[in-house]
C-alpha cells in the first residue's frame, strides 16, 4: 500500500520533525508522538512525500491510522488519504472501518466493509471483530443489514466468517439464525444447530428460541 499524492497543498518542512534521521527505523513512533493536530500530520504528509519515504508500506499505514483513529476530527483527512491510495489492502480498509466505528459512523463502516468485499480485498478476523462491532452498536449483527430486509448480506457476511476461520460465538449465532429463516437458508441452520450441540450452548435461552423459529416457521413467513 503506497499513497501518491497529497490531498492538500504541501507546506514547509515540519517544525514537529525534530530526529528525521530516526523517522526510517520507527516511523510509527515519531507520527504518532509527534502529530497533536491535523495541521501537524499535514505537515509530516507533505514532508514524506518530499522525501519518498511515504511510498514504504508500514509509513503509509501509520500516517493513515493517524488520521482516522488517533487524532480527533481528521476522518474526512482520512478519506483525502485513502482515496489516494493505489490499490488499498485490508490493512487500510481496517483502519477506514476501524476509525469510521471509533467515531460512531457504524452505518459508514458497514459500507466500507461492503467496499473492500467488492473490490475483491480478503476480510480477515481485525475486519469481522470490527464490523461485527459496528453491526451490535447498531442493534444487533441482523439489524444492521435489516434495515433495508438485507437478509442476505447477514448470510452472506456470516458466510464469509466461517470460510476465514473465525470463531462463533452466543451473539453471533442469536443474530445470524433469524436471517437464515428470512433467506430460508435451512442448511446452514442445520449446520448452526449441530455448531450448538458440539460446543454445549444448548442453555441458552435466546439462541434455542431462534433456531426453534428456524425450523417451524422456515422461511419467516
């Protein structure tokens, strides 16, 4: 991931670079501990890319973290960064959705997270912990598609769990087992059911209920 231009104008060298000769061996630390403001991180922007060392992955990758998680404000800077990116990977869209929850634009995250599936970037377990978090604060995982009878993106995002490896857990399947029965998807409410018996979440409440509705009421109708 390399970003190639400057989304604003460059300004003069940065006063908040005071050890450059360090920048290459920790570059997290100086932006990180150096960047008070947009002002500042606008400044080491225009100063990595005078001097190249923006087009090193991890420089690239911190200086986006910056501006969409660690400095208040900065998210539209974010943006401005991360269109310019050439071909972003999952690391700068988990930062994108990471920062988008962080300042409560979880409707933004779900969004970005259906980005970065289109454009063909693998999910891994950082982007389902983060979107699943952004789903729950809006509700629950099935009410964050639902909102506009998105049942099939819950099946298909659960989907997508499963084949990165990611582990199930009670809110997990409490909200993925009511869009089963909307898609009328009975074969993963099977294997959900089976999920339950081997790992002994049979005592809960909520989630027997739900796949009791999976299998009476099958499509939800």
């Amino acid at each position: 991931m390399a970003l190639t231009t400057h989304p604003f104008s460059p300004s003069k060298t940065p006063t908040v670079i005071t050890t450059i000769s360090e920048f290459p061996h920790n570059p997290k630390t100086l932006i990180l501990q150096q960047c008070k403001s947009i002002r500042d991180l606008n400044q080491v922007h225009a100063h990595l890319i005078k001097t190249r060392l923006l087009h090193r992955p991890a420089v690239a990758e911190n200086v986006l973290e910056s501006a969409a998680i660690l400095l208040p404000g900065a998210m539209d800077y974010a943006f401005s960064i991360f269109r310019r990116i050439d071909r972003p990977d999952s690391t700068a869209y988990n930062v994108m959705i990471r920062g988008l929850i962080y300042k409560k634009s979880n409707p933004e995250a779900i969004l970005m997270f259906k980005k970065m599936c289109e454009n063909s970037v693998q999910p891994d377990e950082f982007t389902f912990t983060s979107v699943l978090k952004a789903c729950s604060r809006l509700g629950t995982l099935h009410e964050g598609y639902a909102k506009n009878e998105r049942w099939d993106g819950v099946v298909k995002l659960f989907r997508k769990m499963l084949e990165s490896g990611f582990e199930c857990d009670e809110v997990t399947m409490i909200s993925v087992l009511p869009a089963c029965g909307k898609v009328g998807d009975l074969e993963l409410g099977e294997w959900i059911s089976e999920y339950i018996e081997a790992n002994g979440l049979k005592g809960n409440l909520t989630l027997i209920t739900s796949l009791v509705d999976i299998i009476f009421l099958g499509t939800g109708d």
